[in-house]
C-alpha cells in the first residue's frame, strides 16, 4: 500500500504569540535629575510609573501609550476586584493631576507625571502615556543615569524604601551616599510624617537589599 505523501503550509497571515516577559528581565533607568526629583506618590501609583518606564527601549526617540493589565493594575493599588474598573478610572483620574518638580540649573520644572489614560472597551487594560516634558529624563539616556530591577523596586512594602533604595542605587559605585533626614528634605518628600520614628523601619527595609546603611543623629528634629 502506498502512501501519499502530504504536507501542511503554516499560514504566513496567523499572528505568532507574543511571548511573556519576565519582570525579573525587566530594568527601570531614570536620569538622576529624576531620582532626585520632588514628587509625592502612594507606592501603588509609584509601582505603577514604575512598571511603564521599564517598556521603555534604549532606542526609543519618543514616547508611546504603555499598557497596564487591569488585573496588574489592581494587585499594584490593592484594588478590589469586583469594583475594578470603576477604582482605576477614579485613580488615574488622580494620577493625571500628579505633579513632580525637576531641578535644573536655574530652571525649575513642574510637570505632571501622566498626560492621558484611555480605556478600550474589551481590552483589560489601560493605556497611559507620559507627559512629553519627561522626554529628556527618560529617553535615549547615555549619562548621568541610574538603572535598577523592576522586581527588586517592586518588592518594597513602602514608597519611602523605594526612593530611598534609588538614591542609594545612584551613588553605587561611590559605596557611599550621605542623605540628611528632615521633614524639609527635598528628596524623600516625607510630608507631615515623624521621620525620626519612621527611619528606623524604613532603614531596615532597604539594609537588607545589599546596603550598609546608617542612622547617625546630627540635631534635633522638631516635626
């Protein structure tokens, strides 16, 4: 008996899928003009701009809308599930009035941080673009800028651990960053908070992610 023999074509026009990247891969680089930027975000809005700025590509000469899934979105916030969208639509109403100050030399930028969100019907997820004044801050970077892991910013339970951990991230290869702790001090932004209490734990977050890190009095500080 013969058998005829019988080929399969793949279809050229069938889209391939997409494959998975892991947030492990995933790095956040910033200018230093950013990380040392004056800006007040709860954490789950900072992992937020976190997670858009690492879609960011090295030969990117323009900004573009950076997809969030709902379902991420809503672990980030803490949101629950079953008022999901009508919790994100509220936050980046919020997001969107967000504003940071960059310090330049005898130049002072306000901005905010978000210019648009939009929602697709169907979709699951928003679209969020940068404001175009951020351009400079966090494209086509080749120095005076600072890389950390999505995962390891993800990772931390406070804003203030974050910041602090990217401020130190700046000053790595220096093995030696002083940072004066102070209801005024324009880095860390911590309004209305009793620091000297609070360092202590925040510290002991940061220690553990390979810092050295030192709490050393100089005066009174009267919050």
């Amino acid at each position: 008996m013969k058998y005829e023999k019988t080929s399969v074509k793949r279809d050229s026009k069938v889209p391939k899928k997409k494959k998975n990247i892991l947030v492990s891969s995933l790095v956040v680089t910033q200018s230093n003009k950013l990380v040392e930027a004056r800006y007040a975000l709860p954490l789950g809005e900072q992992r937020l701009l976190l997670s858009m700025i690492a879609q960011i590509q090295p030969n990117d000469d323009d900004f573009k809308e950076y997809r969030i899934s709902i379902n991420e979105f809503a672990e980030f916030m803490g949101i629950d599930k079953n008022h999901v969208y009508a919790e994100c639509k509220k936050t980046t109403k919020q997001m969107l009035s967000r504003v940071l100050e960059i310090q330049e030399p005898g130049i002072l930028v306000q901005t905010n941080w978000v210019s648009s969100a939009k929602y697709v019907e169907g979709e699951g997820c928003v679209r969020l673009c940068f404001d175009p004044l951020l351009k400079p801050y966090l494209l086509q970077l080749k120095s005076n800028f600072t890389t950390c892991k999505l995962e390891m910013l993800l990772s931390f339970r406070s804003q203030f651990s974050m910041r602090i951990y990217s401020l130190l991230k700046q000053y790595e290869k220096l093995k030696e960053r002083e940072i004066e702790i102070g209801v005024r001090q324009r880095f860390l932004h911590f309004w209305a908070i009793r620091i000297w209490h609070l360092c202590p734990q925040i510290i002991k977050q940061v220690w553990w992610k390979f810092f050295h890190i030192q709490i050393i009095p100089t005066k009174a500080i009267d919050v």
